[in-house]
C-alpha cells in the first residue's frame, strides 16, 4: 500500500511538471510574423488589437492587422508580432496581434 501510494505520488509530481514546462497550465509568448529579421525596421508607432475567448464557447474581439493600424495611427506596416496569453490549455486565450510603422 506504501509502495503505491509513492508511485501515485511520483506520477503525479511528473505530470504537473509536465503541464506547467509545457504551457499547458500558462502560457504567454510573443512571435514574429516576419521571416526576413536582417531588414527589419519597427518604425516609430505601435498599434494593438486583440481578441479573447472564455470555456471554449465564447469570443470575442477582433485581433486583425487592420484594427490594429487603426488602433495605432499606423499608414506603414513595417513589421508585425503575434502575442499568445493562454490559461489552462486554452480556458481562457488572448491573442494579440502588434503592428509597428509610421
């Protein structure tokens, strides 16, 4: 009964490891949409926009590089990021969509 209660404890200790080093308990990263980083310029104006998404069901938001220049008074695109927010495997999600340019 000892033995089986360490290896129910082991197991354990493994998998909550493995949730939280893989981001699915959270998760926050921010990536490039570009592929070309040797020219890139950020310019001198950012804009966000973001959408969100609640159990699964529900969203909202409108994370588009339109709403974003908009939201930054940015006419030239120069380059582009995309920023994930993730609780618990998606429970809750935010995606960020960040625009620099003039």
């Amino acid at each position: 009964m000892q033995m089986k209660r360490s290896v129910l404890g082991v197991v354990a200790c493994v998998m909550i490891l493995t949730f939280v080093t893989s981001g699915c308990i959270f998760m926050k990263v921010q990536r490039p949409h570009d592929k070309d980083y040797a020219l890139t310029e950020l310019g001198d104006k950012i804009g966000k926009s973001e959408l969100k998404s609640f159990l699964w069901l529900f969203a909202w938001g409108d994370a588009g590089t339109k709403a974003a220049a908009d939201n930054g008074g940015i006419k030239v695109i120069k380059h582009a990021d995309v920023e994930y927010y993730v609780i618990l495997m998606g429970l809750y999600t935010r995606i960020t969509t960040v625009l620099y340019g003039d």
